[in-house]
C-alpha cells in the first residue's frame, strides 16, 4: 500500500487557480474536495481507482490525444459542489474515437463500445472510464467548438482541459429521469457563470429544443428570485418569450380566442371540488375508467401520420407508453436510429421484458441484426398502432358498459 494515498488525492485536488475569477460560489479547500474520497471505499480499493485515473489521463495527455474532461471533476471546479464518483468522464469527438480506444488497448487497457451513439468505455478490473461522444439521447455531440473554448485546469496533479460550462448545461439540460434530474446542476452552473457566460451559443445549442432551455432558465428564477436579473441577462429571457409568443400565434388554438361570456363563466370552487368528488368515486367504483379513458389520447393526426413525441429526449423510460402505445414518433429518431433506441432502452433492468414486449414489436425490421453479445433478435411483425387502439377503445367501452350496469 502506497503511504501517500491521501496526500497524492488532496495535493492534485482543488486550488485557486482552477476556477475563474468570477466564479459566484467559495471555491473548497483542498482537503474538503476529492473526486474518490468517499466513506464507500477502502483505502485499497480507492488508491487503485486513483491510480487507474491518473494513468489513463497521463497516457491520454502525453500521447497527445484530443479529449477533454466533464463529469463530477469538471463541475466541482466549475460550482465548488462536491460529489463522489465511481468513473472519470472523458469527452472526445466521435472521429477521434478510434485513435483514442487503440491508443489504449496498446497500453494494455480494455475498452468497449458500450452504446455506439454516444458511449464507450475503458476498464480496469471494477473500475472504468467512460469516454462520451454525444449525449444519451443523441442530441448533443461533442464538436470542435468544445476543444475550441475548453476551460484549463489541474487534476490529479496533470494538466487538463474541461468541457466549458456552456456545453455542460447544454448537455445536463436533457436529464429529466424519474431517477436522476439534472436541473439542479444547471442551475448551480448558471448562477456561478450565468453573469459571464456565452449565452448566444448556449441558445444556438439548443436550436429547436429551446423550450428545454426555456424551462431551466424559468426554474432558476423560482429557485433563486435574488439572482434572475443579474445571472440571466434579460435579452434571454425577452428572446426565449418572444419565440414562445410567436410560436403561439403560429399554432392554430383547439379552442376558441374569443373571451369567455358571462355564462360561459368557469365553474365555481365549490363545483369543481364537486366534480372533482365525482371524478374519483368514478375511478374507484369502475376500475379507473378516468385513467382508461386518458389512454384513448393518440399519438396519430388527422391526416393519419403520427405526431412527434419529444419526451424521450428528456427521459428514455417515463414516455415508453405515448410512443409504444399511444403511437407517437419517437423524438430521438432525429439523431438515433431504431436499433440505438431499442439497445438504450433495453439497457434499463426494471423494463427488460417491458422493452421486449412493446419495443421489438414498434420497430421490428425484415433484417436481423447479429451481435457478439447476443442480443435478442427482431422477430416479431409490427403492431399496427390502430389495432392496439382499438382494443384499448374496446376495453374501455366494456368497462363503462359494466360499471353501468
């Protein structure tokens, strides 16, 4: 065992000099930040890890290779919040992929293309590496503008590069799992950078997805009501609200724009706490009718095409039914193909035979694609999205008939 465990962590850790000036938040002492000190580890176990980090970047630093480093390293430098971690996050383009695994499969590492649209890793016995390319959701691909405006830094004691804060938000901003969300990250990075921060290119980032954008910048306002004006410049938020304005004006309303006459008044509180009564006696008298008849919402327009679904591209498990049910186009198809949806899904445990029940039958093809890691093959002919909502309709009638009765 190495005696200076502690002391190499410590010493490569935190200094002054890593943050920018106009950091908002009190940087940490040295000694109360470390990217593996955590109660979770033995001391063994954390100085292999250290040492696997540290060889990796040294190698990746002294071989010349292009990368850049994110993750819990990146965002503790860049916000002060500590946060343990089980991984070192390496950022790369995806044509320099190649050059990076071989790189270090000739040092004697293993690596795996984990998910060919964004992910592969390096390993070391429990201990890994992943090497990023683009975003889960395919959304967000590291480009050369990363490499270009990349913060410098120190980590473990070597120089290195971090993905800017602008790219971190924008990669951050698309995590809105039932189990992990990452707005809280967002807006700890706007309120230590937001003042400086190259809010033009966030916005370009975020093209057509900048509701998502929209929706953090809102967040943050109810999170900090002392900061909005001075971390949010105001020609953000008079951008984002006029593309929302005008994005309204063009999208034809279900409802009438004429103002609500007097008889057309809404119901009084007292009436809908009434109906509201009503509505639940029904749920539970009838077997959730309510909740049944709410799945008669179809993804399928007028005119017999399928409407778009973007919530995938914020959550991979929580829209499973409104596009394999309800038969809304998957979002992500804009950046992802059938088969890297299907292995990204498919990677979910608690979901597996949900996966393979309503996933393979979506998007079966006539080619079956072969794998080392034999995975399941696409059998099953394609379910009409009509027919599921036929028997859905079917079911449903029943069940009212029934509670009629």
């Amino acid at each position: 065992m190495k005696q200076t465990t502690q002391e190499q962590i410590k010493s490569s850790r935190f200094s002054k000099t890593d943050i920018p000036l106009h950091l908002a938040a009190s940087p940490p002492s040295p000694s109360d930040v470390s990217p593996i000190d955590s109660p979770s580890l033995n001391e063994e176990k954390q100085q292999a890890a250290f040492d696997f980090y540290k060889d990796i970047l040294r190698l990746l630093i002294d071989g010349n290779m292009p990368f850049l480093l994110g993750g819990t390293q990146a965002y503790e430098r860049y916000t002060g919040v500590r946060r343990d971690t089980k991984d070192l996050d390496i950022f790369a383009r995806r044509e320099d992929l190649d050059l990076i695994t071989h790189f270090l499969e000739k040092k004697g590492y293993k690596t795996e293309m984990t998910f060919p649209h964004w992910l592969a890793k390096v390993y070391q016995g429990d201990n890994f590496i992943d090497i990023i390319f683009s975003s889960a959701n395919g959304t967000c691909p590291v480009t050369s503008g990363w490499f270009q405006h990349a913060h410098p830094s120190t980590v473990y004691g070597l120089p290195v590069k971090l993905i800017p804060v602008e790219e971190m938000i924008f990669s951050k901003a698309y995590i809105m799992e039932k189990e992990r969300y990452d707005g809280g990250d967002v807006n700890h990075l706007i309120r230590c950078h937001g003042p400086h921060m190259d809010w033009k290119r966030v916005i370009k980032h975020f093209d057509n997805h900048w509701r998502v954008l929209f929706s953090h910048v809102v967040m943050f306002g109810f999170v900090y009501p002392d900061e909005r004006s001075t971390c949010v410049p105001d020609w953000v938020i008079e951008e984002l609200s006029e593309r929302l304005r005008t994005e309204q004006k063009e999208t034809p309303s279900r409802s009438s724009n004429s103002s609500p006459s007097a008889t057309d008044a809404s119901p009084s509180v007292e009436t809908q706490a009434n109906q509201s009564t009503t509505t639940c006696e029904r749920t539970v008298g009838d077997s959730c009718v309510v909740a049944q008849a709410a799945s008669l919402v179809t993804g399928i327009g007028s005119n017999g095409e399928s409407k778009i679904c973007n919530g995938p591209l914020v959550s991979r498990a929580q829209y499973l039914t409104d596009v394999y049910k309800w038969g809304y186009t998957d979002g992500r198809l804009q950046g992802m193909t059938h088969d890297d949806i299907y292995e990204w899904t498919r990677a979910m445990p608690d979901l597996v035979k949900y996966t393979q029940k309503l996933m393979i039958c979506r998007h079966s093809t006539s080619e079956t694609k072969e794998t080392n890691n034999n995975h399941m093959r696409k059998k099953k002919k394609s379910i009409h999205i009509e027919e599921e909502l036929k028997e859905i309709r079917s079911t449903t009638v029943e069940n009212r008939i029934g509670s009629s009765s």
